[in-house]
C-alpha cells in the first residue's frame, strides 16, 4: 500500500488489512512530528507559549509549533476561554484542519467552561463544538503538565487505526466526499450602516 | 522529569476522608461547584446507660471534578477539620473527561503526594497543634516534668 | 482643585447644579441627564481632559441606570468621572461620539449590556454579545441561567444524599438565585 494513500480518506477496505508493523510505522511517524496549531484564546495560551520555549520545549517532543494556520496543521490545542461568539470561527478552523486531526483542551476553560461555567456568554466546554482527544485539566495547567497531555495524545495516536479514524469522520459512510462539499465560498465582508464613522 | 517546584505549589487536591464530618461548607463555598457530596446519618446506640445515642454523619461520595476546579484553593481554607490538603501532582490528564472527576478513591491516593508544610520561619512561634502535642508528650512522660506521677 | 471649587466652577458654566463626589479617586462629577453632551464638552475643553478612558453604566435599581465616563488630562495630569442618572423606563442619552470619538465601541457595549440607547451614534449595534442574544446580561434582573440549571451541591445538608431529604426546612439557594427561579419540582 503507498504512504501517499494513508492521508486521503477513503483509503479502501485494505486498510483494515494493512499488517501490524505498518500500522506502527504509519502511526509512529504521525504521533512524533505533529505540525500544532495554537488556537490561544486567553491566559492559558501563554503557558502554551511558555511550554514552546526553551524551558519546556516541546519541539523535543516532535510537536512543531510552526504551523502557518490551521490548514496546515495536525493537532489543534484550543487554550483559554471559548466564548459564544467566537464559537462559530473555532468550528470553522476545525473543520480546515485536513485529516488526521487531533484536539487537545488546555485549561479549564476549554474542558468544561471552568471558572466562567454560569457566564451568559461562555461556551460551557470545546467539546460542545468539537471532538476532543486530550483534556488537560489546571487553571492555568503548568507547562509540564501539557507536556504530559502530549504524550498522552501520543499514546492514543499509537492505537489508533486507520479504520477507526474512518467511523469516526463525518465522511465515514461517503467514499469520497465531492469537492463541492469541502468548499466554502470566501467570507464577504460586513456591510456598512449608513455613515458609518468605524 | 519533575521541575523543582515551588513549596505549596497547587496540582491537585487530596482528602483525608477520617477527618471529614460532612459539614458541607467546602461544597458551598466552592465558587465552580465543582465539590460532589453525598452523605447519610447513623445513629449509634448509647454506649453508657443514661448517655443520648450519637448520631454522625458518613461520607457516601465526595468526588471533585477537576475539568471544572480553578485551582483557588477556597475548600482547602475553609474546612474547618483539615480534611483537605494541596499536592503538587499535575499530570494526570486524559482522554475522557468524566475520568477528571476524582472520586474520593482517587482523591486519597493524591494523599500519598502531599508533601509536609514548608518549616516555620526561625524563632517563630511553632504552629498551636505543634506545640500541643509537645505538652501532651511532656505530661504523659512517666516521671515527667510536670511533677505529677 | 477641589472638589467643591470644581463643583462651584461647573455649576457655573453649566448652569446647572452640579455635585461632586470626593469618594473614590477619580472624583466624580454628577450632571443631570439633560446636560450630558454639554458637561462632557466642558470636561473636554475647559478642563483639559482630552483622553478618553471608558464609558460604562451600573443598575442603581429603583434609581435607574447610571452611566459613568471616565477621562484623563494627558497635559494636566489628572483624571475625571463624569456621571449621569438615567430612568430605568427610559433609558436614553445623547452620544458622546461628537466630544470623544472613542466612546464609539464603548456605547455600543453599554447599549448591549444594558439596553440603554444613546441617540444620534452612527452605528448603535452590538458589539461583543452574539448574534441572537436575547436580554441585556449586566442588569440586574438578569439571571445567570447556568446557576439555575445545574444543581447546586451545596444546597444538600450535611446528611442528606439527594435533594428533598431535608423536609420542612428551608432549603437554600444558590448565591444569585432568586426564589421564584428554579428547576421544576
């Protein structure tokens, strides 16, 4: 089976006969050089950034944080506050992440709501949008503490199968999603009021 | 790899379960309402005749769920009894966030983690229970100082 | 300056009675409604203050809204509140988009959050609620929903495994829970 197949979905019935050390190599290769993008929405976003600095440093652990946008990315960590209104643009970047794509949530906030839990504007948890792999839990957590939420989602991207990651993609009954599907038309911008002094 | 942390450092919080009489005010206080308390009443029988029977709180379920827990330490301030301590532990995420709910199986385990309070400044006044139990052991000492056998 | 010496100097170019409180720094001058855009013009040119800081309100209840500006004198080096009383039934006020600019997005806030409306801003739509939100979050009747929803754990006394152990005696809220609010019994 050529590598080139693995990224593209609908891989065919023979992934699910793709032999053990293909799997471990395919999965070894995936969970140890993860392109991250950082969608860092309040405090604890800086503790992500201090976890990609020199300190921490968890490009030793495989994970780049030089994705240029989500587009180019494999693992999304949502750190901070998810708020009503941002909520649509999380999904949005979600969904431009290509397959395979992780989640991990950083912070209270991001699992659960956290300390805005009873806020009118707070979205009560990433999960409610998005599919999560890890939660990291803390208020702020510390840096190391990310570094284990990274190694756990290494854990987890070692049992994954190629066949599991297809049940559990909204393309799972499709063999090939039409490209129409995937498109979106580019975002017009708001229109003004009249005399608009912005 | 541990980083040298800090003392008094806050990664999770344990319970002594021995010391905890269901007062419920960590549960009320705790601005997340993260603290989970289940309780019941047992009566004991009165163990001299003429004593009133004693009734007790026991602990049925005391979980808190660390998705929620902002780490502000206002449970472990207000119980009155000790129950509750900061350990330092911070790696426990996971996969499943009902896992981050640590009920008090858990949350006794995190005891073992909780390391000794930072010693007291020199010539400070040592902590009330410290200096108690220092009286207690003076007075039971046979012969001891106190001069009563 | 003192306070009653600003007093006696606003009073007198406003032409209206003017008080101010010495309570917190900054002190707080209170103009009546009518002249708002006017005081704000004179606490712009005559009292220097030319940096515009905030524009936010606060429910005072049976009092009705009260809408406070805070600005600075960047050359004289002082601050100055600026407040206004407004009816709850009625909540409007000129802009002060004229006099400062800036309060352009801080209006638009003040409008979300408590509905008050500032006649003659350009652009008076919500700024950082949601489209679709329904109510004005920061008045006072507002109720965080949230708290009503979940249950709260320490409404249980100690002793008591679910709710309605506790018989004839009066169960406790949660803190910013009205009692007429609650889950369906």
């Amino acid at each position: 089976m050529p590598l080139t197949d693995v990224q593209i979905q609908g891989a065919g019935g023979a992934a699910r006969l793709a032999p053990e050390p293909i799997r471990f190599v395919l999965n070894w290769g995936r969970k140890y050089h993860l392109w991250v993008f950082n969608l860092g929405l309040a405090c604890c976003a800086v503790e992500f950034i201090a976890t990609s600095m020199g300190r921490h440093d968890f490009i030793s652990l495989g994970v780049d944080p030089f994705a240029p946008g989500p587009r180019q990315a494999d693992v999304m960590v949502v750190a901070g506050t998810v708020t009503d209104k941002l909520a649509p643009a999380v999904l949005r970047l979600y969904e431009q992440m290509p397959e395979p794509r992780y989640v991990i949530s950083f912070g209270a906030c991001s699992n659960c709501g956290g300390p805005y839990w009873d806020s009118y504007c707070v979205t009560k948890g990433v999960d409610q949008l998005i599919p999560v792999d890890v939660y990291v839990p803390g208020c702020p957590p510390r840096p190391e503490a990310l570094l284990q939420g990274i190694v756990t989602l290494q854990h987890k991207i070692a049992q994954d199968s190629l066949a599991d990651r297809r049940r559990r993609s909204p393309w799972a009954r499709v063999r090939k999603p039409p490209a129409a599907a995937l498109s979106r038309p580019l975002l017009a911008p708001p229109t003004p009021g009249p005399a608009d002094s912005r | 790899m541990t980083p040298p942390l800090p003392p008094r450092s806050r990664g999770v919080i344990a319970l002594l379960e021995e010391n905890c009489t269901v007062c419920m005010l960590c549960a009320r206080d705790c601005p997340d309402w993260c603290i989970y308390i289940d309780s019941h009443t047992e009566v004991t029988a009165p163990t001299a005749p003429g004593a009133r029977p004693r009734t007790r709180n026991v602990l049925d379920r005391f979980a808190i769920d660390f998705a929620l827990c902002m780490y502000c330490g206002i449970c472990i301030e207000v119980c009155p009894f000790d129950a509750l301590f900061w350990s330092p532990e911070y790696e426990y995420a996971t996969s499943d966030i009902a896992a981050l709910t640590h009920e008090k199986e858990q949350l006794r385990e995190w005891l073992w983690t909780v390391p000794a309070p930072p010693a007291t400044e020199p010539n400070a006044q040592p902590p009330r229970e410290v200096a108690a139990a220092a009286k207690a052991v003076r007075a039971d000492y046979p012969g001891g100082f106190s001069g009563s056998s | 300056m003192t306070a009653d010496e600003l007093a006696a100097a606003a009073t007198t170019a406003l032409g209206v009675a003017v008080t101010v409180e010495d309570a917190y720094p900054p002190l707080t001058l209170d103009v009546p409604a009518d002249r708002w855009v006017d005081a704000a013009r004179y606490v712009r040119a005559e009292l220097g203050c030319d940096f515009f800081d905030w524009l936010s309100a606060y429910d005072a209840l049976d009092e009705g809204f009260a809408v406070v500006v805070h600005s600075y004198a960047l050359e004289r080096h002082h601050h100055l509140a600026l407040r206004t009383r407004i009816p709850r039934e009625d909540p409007r006020l000129p802009t002060l988009t004229e006099v400062w600019p800036g309060a352009n997005w801080h209006e638009r806030e003040t409008f979300e959050m408590f509905g008050i409306f500032f006649d003659g801003h350009p652009r008076l739509v919500p700024l950082l609620l949601p489209d679709g939100f329904v109510g004005h979050p920061l008045r006072k009747e507002f109720i965080l929903a949230a708290r009503v929803a979940k249950p709260w754990p320490g409404a249980k006394e100690p002793g008591e495994s679910e709710e309605g152990g506790a018989t004839g005696r009066r169960r406790m809220r949660p803190p910013g829970v009205p009692e007429t609010w609650g889950p369906p019994e």
